[in-house]
C-alpha cells in the first residue's frame, strides 16, 4: 500500500493510549489509519498517527452500470485486505481494535457478500457497510475535532468520493447531512468518452451533479455554513492544484485556507487538461489521473452552490476525514 510519511511507532502503544485500525474501503482506493487514541488534559479524545497507507483499488469499477462487482476490482481490494492484515500484525492492533467501513460502491451491488467474506476471513472483523448518512457523520467527526474553535461554525464538510458525495452542517455535533450519488468514479464512466471531455459530455456531468446539489438543500440548510472543509482524496489533489505544489505535500495541503475563487479556477484548469497533461502532473496519484477531471467538476459546482447559498469566500482543506472518524469510533465504543 502506498505510504503517507508518517514516522514509525514502536509495536507497544503509546502510554494512556489504545491502539486502533481504521479502514476506508471506498470506490476508488482503501485506505488505513492505525493510531493511538488518548485523552487531553480538557477530556477530549486525541488521536496520534502510527501509520496511514492508502491503495488505489477501484472497487466501483463498473459498478454504476452492472450494478455488481467486477472480478478484477475484487481481486484487487482483497489483496490490499492482505496487506492491511500484514499491518495490523506489525502495529499489534487485534481484530476488537479494527474497525472496517466499506462505503459507496459496496451500498450498490448485489454481490457485496463476495466482499464481505472476504474481509472476514482475512482480517477476523465483520466489515460495515455503512449508509450515506453514517458516511457523512464519520467525515464530519474526523475532519472538525481539530477545527472547532479555530473557525466560525456551523461548518459544513464535504466528503468527495468516487462514488458519492456527502455533505455535513453542524457545530459540536452533525446538524444535518445528505449523500448524494455524484463522484468521480461514477461520474467518469456514466459521461466521460472523450480526452478531455468533449462539451456535451461536460454539460451532462454538470446537470447530473447540479440536480443531485439541488435536492440537498431539502434536508441541509446550505445558507448557514460559516466555514466550508473540503476532505478525501479528490480535495487534497485539487488543493495541490490551486497551490501549484511541485509534489503532494501533505503540510502545506492540510489546513490549506484558499479563496473560493482559487480552488475554482484550479477545478476548471484540470478538468479541461488532456489525460497526458494531468498525467505529468507531479501531486497527482497515478491512480487518479483518469478520474480526477470528474472531481474537479464536483468540487467546482460545490463550490459554486456554497458560495451563492451561504456567502462563504474560503474554503479549508483538511487530510483528517471518515478515516480518522472511524478511528475515534473505535476508541470509543
């Protein structure tokens, strides 16, 4: 799995710690988090990297228009499973200290017990597959624990994933939420064709995401964010982007605050880039190079949407999301 430079721990937990996994199987990559979970001095739980890794698995390939997993995407992410196993073993962190959280994709298909038996012979845990809603909550939590206090709430978190997109408007706890069915795997194969894409498919992609915006503001009161947080993948690459990074720097990427204007001339610039450009692109995953020109389209019309309903003119971008969520989940069950 590739790494994200975190030093190595020893085997032993930090004292006055508990050692946890989270995992994030998503549509496009599954990621692990192994970290101790500790208290502050105030009595809020604090979370302390061992190690982060993150494989690009594309679980959802195909799975917009069959409806099921392919074979290929199964053998990969199983095989990522192995691994995570591998870590978990190296870190001493046992199968009650595991928390395994498949999300988009595996919502979709009618072969997810293929999956599902596959992580439980591997790793001894019962993998969830958690709702939109759950989805939404775990981001929220791990992307504003270190937030708050620091900016103006409510926040609203926008977690952009392969195969969907969630929304999050609270303050200490989750007010309101919606996930919507708009990603960049999903998105990619229900309209991209052409390199780049062609307006009409452009056009196309933007109506699918603008309606999928627009039936959110049923149910999450957009007009009352104060501070936007973009997280996942797609955002921190998009990031990288409007800072015109000479590689993917996770320092200067977490807790970046960028004019909404930048963060959407960097959408525009890399959704209209052939697939050769953004491929030399020195920040972006090669996992991503096909599917980043649907993110970006994404992210720009939320931003748009932010903007216009709330006023909003900056947008942070944290590296903490679900996978940290999950992480404090655990620890505190």
């Amino acid at each position: 799995m590739s790494p994200v430079p975190v030093p190595r721990s020893p085997v032993s937990p930090s004292p006055g710690t508990r050692r946890v996994a989270a995992v994030d199987c998503g549509t496009n990559s599954l990621r692990l988090l192994v970290a101790d979970v500790g208290t502050a001095p105030d009595g809020t739980a604090v979370l302390r990297d061992v190690e982060r890794r993150m494989r690009i698995v594309r679980l959802g390939e195909g799975v917009d228009a069959t409806g099921e997993f392919a074979p290929g995407a199964l053998h990969r992410t199983l095989a990522a499973v192995d691994e995570v196993d591998v870590l978990c073993r190296e870190h001493g962190v046992g199968a009650a200290d595991v928390r395994f959280v498949a999300t988009s994709a595996t919502r979709d298909v009618a072969n997810r017990a293929v999956l599902v038996e596959g992580v439980r012979e591997r790793l001894g845990v019962e993998p969830e597959v958690v709702s939109g809603e759950e989805e939404a909550a775990l981001s929220f939590s791990g992307a504003t624990r270190e937030l708050r206090g620091r900016f103006a709430e409510p926040f609203c978190v926008v977690d952009l994933g392969g195969g969907s997109t969630e929304l999050v408007l609270g303050g200490a706890r989750v007010d309101s939420a919606r996930s919507v069915d708009v990603g960049s795997v999903r998105l990619t194969e229900r309209h991209f064709r052409s390199d780049p894409p062609g307006p009409a498919e452009v056009a196309a992609a933007r109506a699918d995401v603008d309606a999928a915006l627009g039936s959110v503001a049923a149910d999450v009161p957009l007009q009352r964010t104060r501070t936007l947080v973009g997280v996942a993948g797609t955002v921190t690459t998009l990031t990288a982007a409007a800072l015109d990074l000479p590689g993917y720097d996770s320092a200067r990427i977490h807790g970046a605050v960028l004019p909404v204007d930048v963060a959407r001339a960097a959408c525009e610039r890399i959704l209209a880039m052939p697939r050769e450009q953004r491929a030399a692109l020195p920040y972006l995953h090669p996992g991503r190079v096909d599917v980043i020109a649907a993110g970006a389209l994404v992210w720009g019309a939320v931003l748009d949407r932010l903007a216009a309903a709330s006023g909003v003119v900056h947008v942070v971008t944290s590296e903490h999301d679900i996978l940290d969520g999950i992480a404090f989940s655990v620890a505190e069950r």
